[in-house]
C-alpha cells in the first residue's frame, strides 16, 4: 500500500473537543491583557465589542488548526500534517520516538482527553504536541511505540519509557516529596512577592479600581484618615496590614507550589529520570541523563532555616523551556540537606560532594570587591540626596548616616564574598559556587563543555586577573553558570589548557 492509499484510509483528526481546549490554551496566554485592555476601555461597551471580537477570531483560529490537523497511524511511523497558512508535514519514526509524556488538567479528566507530547532522543523542541487526543488513541500509540521498540534490535534511539509504569524492575524512585515538604518550598520560593508585584503595578495604574476595593472594605471595616490620628496609632496600623500582606504572600508562595508540585515523584529508570507533579494538571515527565547539561544546587537564608536545598537542572536543546511543551527543571524542589550527597550521587556517581576540595579565589580579590561596592553606595548615596532636596523632602540632614552605616556591611561582604566563591576541578567535572546571602553551586562534567572563554576587562588587566566562563550547550546566562572571577592570569590559562587537554580525549554523547 503506497502512502498517499494509506492517508486516504487511516487519516485521523484531533477529539472533537480539542477546538475548545485549543482555544483555552489561546484564552490562558491572552486573558490578562485582554481583561486589562476591557478595564481599560473608556467605553465599556466598546470594551465588549472589542473583547467579544477576539473572542470570535480565537475560536476561528481554534476550528481552523482542528480541521487542518491530520494524523496517521501505520505500524512503522507516525505521520502528522498541520497548519492554517504554512503547511508542516512530518514522519517520525516510532524506533526514533524517545518519551510519550501526558498531561491531563482537570477538565481534560471531566472528558477523558489528554495532551500527548512525543519527544525523540534530538533535544529541542518536542517532535509532536497533540492537543487533545482520546485516552485510547494515547494507548494506541503507546503500543505501537513499544512495540517498533521490541521488535528493532538494533536501535539507535534509547528504548521508550512509559512513564506511568513506575514499578519497572529497574526503576528507582529518588524522591517524593510530601505535601509538608511542597508547602516548605513554597515559602521558600517566596513566588507570592512576584505575584504581589503585578497585583499592585496593576492596582497602582487603575485608581477607580483602588476606591472600588476601599468602598467596600470600609463597609466592613473603616479604614482610618492617618492624617487625622497619632503617630503611634499610625504605627499600629502600618505594622498589622503589613503583617496582613505577609500572611498574603505566604499564602500566594504556597498556592503556587501545591499547584506545581504536589505530589512531586521522581525516578531514575536505567538511564534517564522521570518526574510525576501537579494538583489540578497532572504532569507526567522524561529526561534522558545524557541531556543533562549542568546541576545546580541553591540555598537561601530561609533554606537554611528548613535546612534544605533546591537541585535544578539545565538539558540541551532548551528541553527545559517553556516552548518545549512538558518540561522538567527541577530535580528536588526540596530536599533536606543531610540527603543532597546521596541524591546527587544516585544520579551522577562522579559528582562526589562530600570529596570535593573547594579552591578559593585569590584573596586579595576582596580589595576589588569592595570598590565595586563602594562605588555602589556612592551612587546609591548620590540618589538618596538628590531625592531628599526636592520639595516637600525633610530628612536631608540625616542622608549622610546611610553611606556610614553601609561601610562595614560592605567590608564584611567583600570579606564573605571571597571566602564563599571558589571552584573545583578533576577529570571529569568542574564545579563554582558563589553567593553571600544566596548560595549557589553549579557543576559541569567536561564531556558537556563547548566553549571556554577568557574574559579581562580593563580591571582585571590592570590588577593580572582573569575571570574563566564556561559554555554548555544548554548555559542560560541569566543563571547561576560556571563562570569563575578574579583569577589569576596564569591560574586561568592553566584551567583553560587542563579542560581543552580532557576534551580532545573525551568522547561526546548528547
């Protein structure tokens, strides 16, 4: 049977109702600015036709990419045509077919439907996002996938992982986290104060709102005139709706967490992990361990406090972006600190945390640190007067206590900084920490490097130093790398010399 016979017999589309969660998924991404642009509207019933508008262009666009969405099932390869304007046709191969992830939200439940990602053993973005399929077309290539596994013996790709059959003979389960332990992360993240934030951009710039919100809080309770009362009773009040606000994004952080990881499990399968999270969606995630790029361990003052960590990850390919669908970041949102030696090891038996012997940066690197800082309290200073001698300002004579009281906290960080930055190297990885108040730890194994770079600024060659930064092929350089400061010259040419010796005996797998 040729190709365009097989089509025309075993052409399939999406369920029926996937126009509707296609749509969601449109609505979800656009709701805020489309609510924001319908308060906004001086016409109110202007603001409807302009909401009800999109409404309509979204549904269309919805219909559209169902009715132009068709699939294929044969029993070698899956075949999958889509798009509106630009056509997209694609064959995969089920022996190239890596991991079938699902996710299912509480209305895909309701109508036994799911998203099915297909990923492969490439990286990158997911071969296939299907939304929404029926739970027996999910089986169906389930099947077919583990049955093109089986039956090719001499498969390149790494064999499928089913990921809701977490009892395997070789499956190790790593964590599990209780809904304790995901209401502890969650105030650890502290995601509230993000959240608070856009609450109040969004309040500060809509004052109608803010005298809706206090006509009716005052008929409840009646907010005072503080013009009109003591500064004591002034005092009160600041402190008992500053608590309240506290209590508020505690209580955000922690919603956010238990909507994300409750019931966080995660395997090791052989070799790759597998992580099961999520209150209202279900997420149901594969990585393979060759993907993995760098592991990072953070710790903040309120860890220290739960004596905890959070281990995260970097993937190559951007598998651990938000356009790659189903993603899988974190390898422990929390875990306790007596148990990151053993976890880590379980995953990545060469990074050895207990043996690690932590080279600190040159000392006299703290003078240079604290001249940054003190030109930071300078200009922060220079703020501080400018502001206090517009009008209506009074406390210009006491801006100069600030500079005073920040000169020994700024000794004493550069002091800390210098003992707390420092990095580690053997033959098979290299590690950096770093961090006063946040702490954080990142290890690359030199299979994974493909570029090392050299920096100097006018500073550091001036004072014969060099800063070493590493590049993976999944560095995000927002974040927390491998990028060491206030080298030695010579220290990071021989670092540089050591790794380049070790990659061109190493063999690369990604």
């Amino acid at each position: 049977m040729t190709d365009s016979q097989e089509k025309t017999n075993q052409a399939e589309r999406l369920h029926k109702y996937s126009p509707l969660f296609i749509l969601i998924h449109v609505v979800l991404k656009s709701i805020i600015p489309l609510a924001f642009g319908l308060y906004q509207a001086d016409r109110w019933d202007f603001g409807v036709y302009i909401f009800g508008g999109i409404g309509v262009f979204m549904l269309t666009i919805a219909i559209l990419q169902y009715w132009f969405y068709h699939y294929w099932l044969s029993d070698e390869k899956i075949e999958i045509k889509e798009g509106i304007l630009f056509k997209k046709n694609r064959k995969i191969p089920y022996t190239r077919i890596q991991n079938v992830n699902v996710s299912q939200n509480p209305l895909e439940r309701i109508f036994n439907v799911a998203t099915l990602q297909l990923e492969s053993a490439s990286g990158g973005k997911p071969e296939a996002i299907m939304r929404v399929v029926g739970l027996d077309v999910i089986e169906q290539i389930k099947s077919l996938v583990k049955k093109a596994s089986a039956n090719h013996t001499n498969v390149q790709s790494d064999p499928v992982i089913d990921n809701n059959n977490e009892n395997s003979e070789h499956t190790t389960q790593l964590l599990e986290l209780s809904t304790k332990d995901v209401i502890k992360y969650g105030i650890i993240s502290q995601k509230g104060l993000f959240i608070g934030a856009i609450l109040f951009s969004f309040m500060s710039q809509n004052q109608a709102l803010v005298a809706w919100i206090f006509k009716y809080l005052n008929a409840i309770y009646q907010v005072p005139d503080f013009t009109k009362i003591t500064l004591s009773q002034s005092l009160i009040y600041v402190a008992v709706i500053g608590s309240i606000i506290f209590i508020v994004l505690q209580l955000l952080s922690i919603v956010w967490a238990l909507l994300k990881f409750y019931q966080f499990e995660i395997h090791k399968n052989e070799d790759r992990l597998q992580a099961t999270m999520g209150l209202l969606s279900k997420v149901s995630a594969t990585i393979p361990l060759k993907k993995i790029q760098l592991y990072r361990i953070s710790e903040n003052p309120i860890h220290k406090y739960f004596k905890a960590r959070t281990i995260t990850i970097e993937t190559a390919g951007g598998v651990n972006t938000d356009k790659a669908g189903i993603v899988m970041r974190w390898l422990a949102p929390y875990i306790n600190t007596t148990k990151v030696k053993d976890f880590v090891q379980a995953i990545e038996p060469k990074i050895k945390l207990g043996d690690v012997d932590w080279q600190l940066i040159p000392q006299r690197a703290w003078k240079r640190v604290i001249k940054k800082s003190l030109i930071s309290v300078a200009l922060f200073t220079l703020l501080g007067y400018t502001i206090t001698s517009l009008p209506y300002f009074e406390l210009k004579k006491y801006t100069w206590i600030l500079p005073i009281l920040l000169l020994p906290i700024t000794f004493l960080y550069a002091k800390n900084y210098v003992k707390k930055t420092a990095f580690y190297i053997n033959n098979d990885i290299i590690c950096f920490k770093s961090g006063v108040w946040f702490s954080k730890q990142s290890f690359v194994k030199i299979s994974k490097i493909q570029t090392i770079e050299i920096q100097q600024t006018y500073f550091d060659r001036r004072n014969k130093m060099a800063t070493l930064e590493i590049d993976t092929a999944g560095s995000n350089p927002l974040l927390h790398h491998v990028k060491i400061p206030y080298l030695e010259v010579a220290d990071a040419y021989k670092i540089r010399q050591f790794i380049q010796d070790k990659i061109k005996t190493t063999q690369f797998n990604w």
